[in-house]
C-alpha cells in the first residue's frame, strides 16, 4: 500500500486517463488514487472541465455520452470534488514562484494544487521539472 499522501489533484489527462481506464495510467499511480477514495481526497481543478469539454468541442476526443453528463459523473465518482478557481487561484496563477512556462490552464492548476497544500498527478514533463525545482509537489503519471 503506498504511503498516505495529502489531497491528489489530477492533472487533465490524468482525470480522463482514469475515468475512460486508459492503460497510459502506472499501476503505482493507481494505487496512490485508490487509496486516495476514501478520504475524498482527490481533486480536479474546474479548468480541467473547460479542458475537456474544448477537447470534446475540437472532436480531439469523444464520448459515448453527451460531454455534460461525461463531466458530471466524471466529478461525482468516489473521491473525487471539484477544485473552484477562486479569486485567489487566479491570482497566484500569475505570479508562481520561479520559472514556469505561459500556459493559462498549466498555471491555474499548479496555483490550484498549490493552494490546497496538494499533489499534482501528472505525466507533463515541464510541470515534472517545474516540481523538482521544490515548487510543486507532483507524482509522476
């Protein structure tokens, strides 16, 4: 069993990853997550729903179900609540600390995971290198 961790927040494809079973997904992350369920401690930032659904709306990914409803069962799985982009998200996604890349998304769900004292699940290779700089915690996907 892995060691407790705090509050997992799931990276975008982290979250579609899981929920769709895709198999790009490690079984040691998947551990970490299971063990996550029962102390409703997973997280994803509500600008990962503006990320799928654009997906969805570019036909970059599909679902057998309308994408409202993917969403919305997708948030009221075991474990999982929803991470508001709050007034002070928002603000600390402009001024991370170091060097991080633009991206608007990227940035608030750092700021997100960062504000709830979480973990960051994510296979982003410059957001894995933005962690290793003792600015992020994040458990490579």
């Amino acid at each position: 069993m892995p060691e407790p961790v705090r509050t997992l927040v799931l990276d975008t494809h982290v979250w579609l990853w899981l929920m769709e079973g895709a198999d790009e997904l490690k079984s040691s992350v998947r551990k970490h997550i299971e063990a996550a369920v029962p102390d409703g401690a997973l997280r994803v930032s509500v600008i990962s729903v503006w990320e799928i659904a654009m997906l969805e709306a570019k036909n970059r990914i599909t679902f057998d179900e309308d994408c409202n409803i993917w969403i919305k069962n997708a948030l009221t799985a075991p474990g999982f609540s929803l991470a508001l982009f709050t007034p002070d998200v928002a603000v600390a996604s402009t001024r991370l600390p170091g060097d991080f890349h633009g991206d608007p998304a990227d940035r608030i769900i750092v700021a997100t995971t960062r504000s709830v004292g979480g973990t960051l699940v994510t296979a982003d290779r410059a957001i894995l290198a933005y962690a290793k700089s003792g600015h992020l915690r994040a458990l490579p996907a």
